[in-house]
C-alpha cells in the first residue's frame, strides 16, 4: 500500500450528518489507518467522489461496495430483526 499523503491518517473528519453507512466507512479508514488516496486507487473510484460522501452527497451502491471492498468489508441486505 502506499504510505505518502499521511497527513490525514486515522484522522479523517467525520460530520454528524453524513449518513450512518458513510460514518461507519470513514470510522473504519480512521481505525485501518487507511487513507482516501490508498481506497480510491485500489477501488477505482475518484478520491473526491468519496469525500463528497461525507458532505454534499451519497454513495452510489456500486461506488461504496467496491469502497468496502477494498478495506475487507462488503454491504448485505439483511433482515429486520422483530
């Protein structure tokens, strides 16, 4: 992995108001110590594309599951709990 552009690491900011599935992904880069540049080269997504996540804008599905991907995660439809 490359380990230039360190500034950020395990620091990425996190708004409040982004949603709960964008907390959760920019919660596990701070804790992976992972950044946006290293996510975005091996996923193939623009590194503001997901920036823009946490602010303006929602991942598109196929964006955020090859994002999760590449930090060992995947998204699942699971079932409401009664």
């Amino acid at each position: 992995m490359n380990r230039l552009g360190t500034r950020w690491r395990g620091k990425l900011p996190i708004p409040q108001h982004a949603h709960p599935l964008v907390r959760r992904f920019f919660s596990e880069l701070n804790s992976q110590q992972t950044t946006l540049t290293e996510v975005a080269e091996r996923g193939g997504i623009h590194r503001a594309t997901m920036s823009d996540w946490r602010y303006s804008r929602c991942p598109t599905i196929a964006n955020f599951n090859a994002a999760l991907n590449v930090i060992g995660f995947e998204l699942k439809i699971v079932p409401l709990k009664d």
